[in-house]
C-alpha cells in the first residue's frame, strides 16, 4: 500500500492524478490520506526552508502501517543541512519519502509557466523517491527516473521509466 500525505498541498486534482498514476505504475493499492501534514514545526527560519529529514520522522509517526509506503507531496523549499535544497528526500529501503514541486516549478526560475512540465517532473520525483524506499539507488542509465537530479533540466532529461536492471531489482517486490 501507498498512502500519499498533503503537506499544504492545496492541488487536490493534481494529488488524485498522481494517486492514480502511481497505483498503476507500482501495482500497489494506494490512497490519499485525509489528514494534511502540518509542515510549520520544520520551518528553518533563517534559511527560510524546510528540514525534510524531520518531516520524513513525523510522517513515520503519523502513519504507523507498517506495510504502507508513505510519500509526502509538499510545495515547500525544501533541505537537508548539507545541501542548498533538495527536491526530495526518501529512507532507503524505509517506508517514508517527501516531495516537492518548489523548484520543480518554471515559476520559481522566472520561465513561462509550464503546467505539464511540472506535473511530469513531480510525476518523476514522486516514482524516484519511491524507488529508494524499494531499495533502489541511484543509477547511472541516462534515461533511467532513479538516476540523480541536481538540476531541474537533469529531470527532464530522464524518463519517468525504471531501466531494465532497476526493474529486475524490484520487479519481485511486486
Ligand atoms: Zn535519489
Ligand atoms: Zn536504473
């Protein structure tokens, strides 16, 4: 099961395209949770970011399923303290991971606005951090979604596809 959690993420539509999109990819039952994170207790103030680390520990607590797959979808800037931000962050081989669509968002580079660029690159976040907490890695195959993103551009170079051998490692799972 896959229990995706809003964090102030107001796009209900959107949420229920992905809700779908993802229980066809992973063949995995998967809902959306009707309680909303409360992301304010990660507000970093002087960075004016959000710790997602700290988010991943409250989603583990607020949904104690041990069979359930959680994913947190958030419009905040998300960080870890070693890097400027992230787009994402997952437990490898855990249960919990946490997206979101911030730099995700042509918006935010001052670009037109692309509503399908960005549900795509969401769409491609949403399965990579997934595949960690399936024990997936980073892969080098170009075009493969487990393969790491620095930059928005390196999103949209890669499919939303698990490359073949990526595939055989969870294929079982499933
Ligand atoms: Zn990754
Ligand atoms: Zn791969």
């Amino acid at each position: 099961m896959i229990i995706l959690v809003p964090i102030g993420f107001s796009a209900e539509h959107e949420l229920e395209r992905m809700r779908a999109l993802l229980e066809a990819r992973f063949s995995v039952r998967t809902y959306i949770s009707p309680t909303d994170l409360d992301p304010r207790p990660f507000l970093e103030p002087k960075r004016h970011q959000y710790y997602s680390s700290a988010i991943l520990e409250q989603l583990e607590r607020d949904v104690p399923q041990e069979d359930a797959k959680v994913l947190g979808v958030c419009s905040l800037d998300l960080y870890i303290p070693i890097l400027t931000f992230v787009f994402g962050e997952a437990q490898l081989n855990g249960r919990c991971a946490v997206i979101s669509s911030y730099r995700l968002d042509n918006k935010f580079y001052g670009l037109p606005e692309d509503p399908e660029g960005l549900q795509e690159r969401l769409y491609k976040e949403a399965i990579h951090e997934l595949g960690h907490t399936f024990g997936l890695v980073h892969c080098q195959d170009q075009g493969c979604v487990m393969r790491s993103s620095t930059y928005m551009e390196e999103i949209d170079w890669k499919s939303n596809e698990f490359c073949p051998d990526c595939m055989a490692r969870i294929a079982p799972l499933f």
